[in-house]
C-alpha cells in the first residue's frame, strides 16, 4: 500500500507532536504506518476502489480473528468471524467517515464512472 507525501508528512508531523506530548503509544503507531506504507508523489496517478479499500479492512480483521484464535487456542468457527468482521467492519468505517467529516463513501482515488471528468486545480504561491 503506499499514501501520498502530504499524507506522510502530516504523519511524521504528528508523531513528533505526540513524542513531544509523550504519547507513545500514539507516537508508536504513527511511526509504523509511516514505516510500512511506501510513498507515492501527490500528483502520481493512483487508483484504490471502494471495494478493495473494503477488502483491505476484512483482511486485516481476519488477521486479528486468526491471531487470536492463536493466542487463545481456540477453534472460531468461520460462519462466526464472517459475522464479526462484518459487524466491526461496518462500525469502523462508519466510525472513520463521522471523524474525517466524509459526508459520502466515494474514495478520492476510485477510477471514474463512465463520462465522470475527475479534474484536479493546482495553485501556485508565490511569497512576495
């Protein structure tokens, strides 16, 4: 997976700010993602659908349910995770969409629908 270079700025921009604060855990986290997602330029065409963004929360959803099933030595029944990660899913990204104010589920980078023009303004500052 890969996240644009303004997004990874904010990232390492907030992890120094929790450091500061001494929020480990929080300034932890930051770090891993920022770790373990490649960076791509803001204007690189990229293309990450609703759905696959949907299959990457199952996925790591069923990751957790296995772990755990490890941990705990216990048998979870397949009919039983579906249900849980269906469930967590759901409340996960209804979750993420209240907090980054998203008022629609349509992905910034989803290809376009047949005759959708995508157009993106770019403006130039120049300090005086």
């Amino acid at each position: 997976m890969s996240i644009t270079k303004t997004l990874r700025d904010r990232l390492v921009a907030e992890a120094e700010e929790a450091e500061t604060q001494g929020l480990v855990k929080i300034a932890e986290n930051l770090t891993l993602q920022i770790e373990r997602n490649e960076v791509r330029e803001d204007s690189e065409p990229y293309k990450y659908t609703g759905e696959r963004f949907q299959q990457d929360v199952e996925t790591a959803l069923w990751d957790i349910i296995t772990k755990a099933s490890d941990f705990y030595d216990k048998h979870i029944p397949a009919s039983e995770a579906q249900k849980i990660v269906a469930s967590v899913a759901s409340n996960i990204m209804s979750e993420i969409r209240i907090v980054a104010n998203v008022k629609h589920g349509v992905g910034a980078h989803e290809p376009p629908v047949p005759g959708e023009v995508k157009e993106r303004v770019e403006f130039d500052v120049y300090d005086d």
